[in-house]
C-alpha cells in the first residue's frame, strides 16, 4: 500500500540548533515530494519541493531537502532554528491527480 | 493574487444536520481538492476535482459530496452528521498539470455537537 512515514510525531530542538525532519515513502515509482509546514490555526504552505534533477533541493525560509532514492527518503533540513519555525511539518507526495500526506511532525522551538 | 479562501472559518453544528463548506481556488487555477484534518487521523483525502468533474475520491461514506462550478469554486457538503465529522476542512487548488503543487486555503472548523 502506498504510504508516507513520518517516524517522529514530536521534536525539540533550542533556538539556532540544526534541525532534521524525517520522511519515508512507499510507492513503485519515484513519486514528486513536497514539504508543507502548518502554523496553528493556518492552512498549509509549501516549503520545498522536489520534481527531478538535482536531489537537493532549496526551499523557504532556509529550508533545505535531500532526496535518497535507494533509501525512498526525503528528510527536510534547516542549519539554524528560529523560533518562528515552531510549526507542524508535513511530507507529501504527489501521484496523478492525487497527494498522500504523512502524520506530521511536530516542532518546538525552546528559546 | 488572492489566496484560495475557505468559508466559512468556523461553525458548529448539531449531530444531524448537514453543513456545505466553499471553496474559492486562485484565479486560474482548475483543480480544487479537499482534505479532513484530525489530530488522530491527519490529512485524509476526500475528493479532487478538475474542470467540474471528480476525478478522484478518497475512501469516506456516501455523506461526503461535493462537486465544482465553471468558475472553479468548490463545495463539499456533509450530510448526517456524526460527532467523528469535527475536523479542519482544508481545500486546495492547483493547477491542470498533474501533481503540480497544492495551494491551500485556512480551512473551515466544522465543530459537531
């Protein structure tokens, strides 16, 4: 069955510590990935995403993303938190007509 | 460029009852989708449509329906209503190409009592 694994519901990171958010996908084919991140009480933006080409991709707000193939990962990166990013992040990936979403992760940022 | 709007924001309803929510996609854009969120669940897909019609539908009941006008503008409407329908109704719009990125709207807060 096609899925999208966030494996971490909840992270803590300190302000300026690095950040890594994990994403796994389960399809045949290499699907299109997308990061999304909601604030509270807000719709989805999309931060990143990744089509083809070159496996690392840049994305807002200092966000970056690197697709593994042999891994079917594609875990979304930032150097330094500010505590503006306390969000919750969602991986997605895109099939035809049709988007799977992953559970979410959700971040604080401790000043 | 307006955003995708979602009305209304917030509303609450009685088991029971029905509730139609609306969806304006950006100028442009053809496709409109519509997505549960619930904190046990996260997003589920419920249905996308493209040019009126629905191409895709994800695995809810019957009560779920929703259809799309020649301006793009979606409704999704909820009949019956059961307290497990208490979600965030996020719609998102995109455009014709397949998988192109999602644009997403707030979201309406259907709260049922």
């Amino acid at each position: 069955a096609q899925s999208v694994t966030q494996p971490d519901i909840h992270i803590t990171v300190s302000e300026g510590a690095s950040l890594e958010l994990r994403c796994n996908y389960s399809y045949g084919a290499t699907p299109y990935l997308f990061w999304y991140v909601q604030s509270p009480g807000q719709g989805l933006q999309l931060l990143l995403k990744y089509f083809s080409g070159d496996t690392l991709v840049q994305g807002i707000k200092g966000f970056e993303a690197e697709f593994k193939r042999s891994q079917s990962s594609f875990n979304l990166r930032k150097p330094s938190v500010h505590w503006s990013d306390a969000a919750e992040y969602f991986c997605a990936v895109g099939l035809g007509n049709q988007f799977y979403f992953g559970t979410g992760t959700s971040l604080t940022v401790i000043p | 460029k307006a955003g995708v709007t979602q009305t209304p924001r917030y509303l609450i309803k009685t088991r029971g009852q029905q509730v139609t929510l609306s969806c304006s996609p950006i100028s442009g854009h053809r496709s409109v989708s519509w997505y549960q969120q619930t904190p046990g669940q996260g997003l589920q897909f419920l249905f996308e449509y493209f040019s009126e019609t629905q191409r895709n539908k994800g695995n809810f009941p019957g009560r779920f329906s929703g259809r799309q006008f020649s301006n793009s503008r979606s409704e999704m409407n909820v009949s019956t209503l059961e307290l497990g329908d208490s979600a965030l109704y996020l719609c998102a719009s995109g455009t014709a190409a397949n998988t192109g990125e999602l644009f997403f709207g707030e979201g309406s807060r259907l709260t049922v009592l």
